[in-house]
C-alpha cells in the first residue's frame, strides 16, 4: 500500500511503502476492545485502605471505671465512636490490573494502524522539523494544509522533535509522542494519526524486533 509523504510545508516529498503485515490487517473489534480495556484497567490508580481499629496510632487502655461513671463503656479510644478512632467497615485497598497475551496486544496495535490506513486517516510526513520557526503561530497556520483532523496523534521517531513539541505545546488538537509509545487507545480516539518516516521505520523495527 503506497502512501504520499508530505513535508510540513504540505509539500509532496515522494512515497512510502506500507508493510501490509503492519498496516494492511483487517480490524476487529473484539480484538481492539479487549485491547483498549487492558488498557485502561492497568491505568487505574490502587485504591487506598481506611484506617480501622487497629490502624490508628491511639491508646488501647481502658480509660475509665466499668461502673459509677454515669457514661457508657468504654475499653479504647480507638474505637470508631470516637474522633480520631478508626473506621468501622472501611475501605479495603484494591490494585487494579489485569493481564494480556502479548500476541494479542501485538495484533491490537497492527489493528488499530490499519483502521486509521484503511480508513484514510493516516498521514505521513518526512519530519518535524520546522526549519527554526518553531511557533504555535506558524504550525497553525500549516494545520489545514497538511489535512489535519480535529484530534490528531503525531507519532515520530526515537524521540520527538524538539522544535516542533514547543509549537504544538499549546495546541489542544495535537497529541505528540514518540513511536515507542504508540498504543490502541491513543490511536483510536484522535481522529488523524500523523506518521513521520523515522516513526514508520521505529514502528516496523518494533514489531519485527
């Protein structure tokens, strides 16, 4: 599959050839929802305990007479009538994660890259370079030219281009990372996915790695 290169200037910049074994698989929505869900439970924060009876650093002697008082009774101050004193039926701690094949993870993301190609939401230029005038003014100015979308995922390659993550910094629509961390989720919920060649070569050594 032949893809036109562009430069940021929307200028053509010659074609690449897609790996059909990356971006030509035919997506499945089983595979890409259990995907995005693995996803997003292993984002989960744990959940953190309540402190009970035995948590809270209070004296556990018995503080007054059993009788005579005029008071009820009491054997701690830890108990949870009081304040200060731990909590009764608190929160259990809970970690949340769960576990996926790695094959199916891998067909996941050559899913998710084929739906953006097939769907001709895949954009691929030659770099990010923006040749020293690295503004949010000038990048702006470029977006439409180039066929951006209103969400737009901007994947380069070892590392991303420095000029070009200042000038988009303020720019709400673009998500910019390097191809190390391109994931489903992501991927699926920016409606442009923009490519740069290193990012291809770096995918391509990613899954052949």
């Amino acid at each position: 599959m032949k893809v036109k290169v562009q430069t940021l200037d929307a200028k053509a910049d010659g074609d690449v050839q897609l790996n059909a074994d990356i971006f030509g698989v035919e997506p499945r929505e089983d595979i890409l929802h259990r995907v995005v869900t693995w996803q997003l439970i292993n984002r989960r924060a744990p959940a953190r305990a309540t402190r009970e009876r035995s948590d809270v650093a209070r004296t556990g002697a018995k503080f007054g007479r059993q009788k005579g008082s005029g008071n009820a009774r009491h054997g701690s101050r830890r108990a949870p009538i009081f304040v200060g004193g731990g909590k009764a039926h608190g929160a259990r701690a809970r970690t949340f994660s769960s576990s996926l094949n790695k094959k199916i993870r891998t067909l996941g993301l050559k899913m998710a890259l084929s739906s953006k190609a097939k769907d001709g939401k895949l954009i691929v230029v030659s770099d990010l370079d923006m040749n020293g005038d690295a503004k949010t003014k000038a990048l702006s100015a470029k977006l439409d030219k180039l066929g951006f979308g209103k969400t737009n995922l901007v994947v380069d390659g070892e590392a991303v281009n420095v000029g070009f993550a200042r000038a988009s910094a303020n720019i709400p629509s673009i998500n910019l990372m390097p191809a190390a961390g391109a994931n489903v989720y992501d991927i699926l919920r920016h409606e442009t996915l923009v490519i740069t060649r290193a990012g291809l070569e770096k995918l391509e050594a990613r899954f052949n790695g």
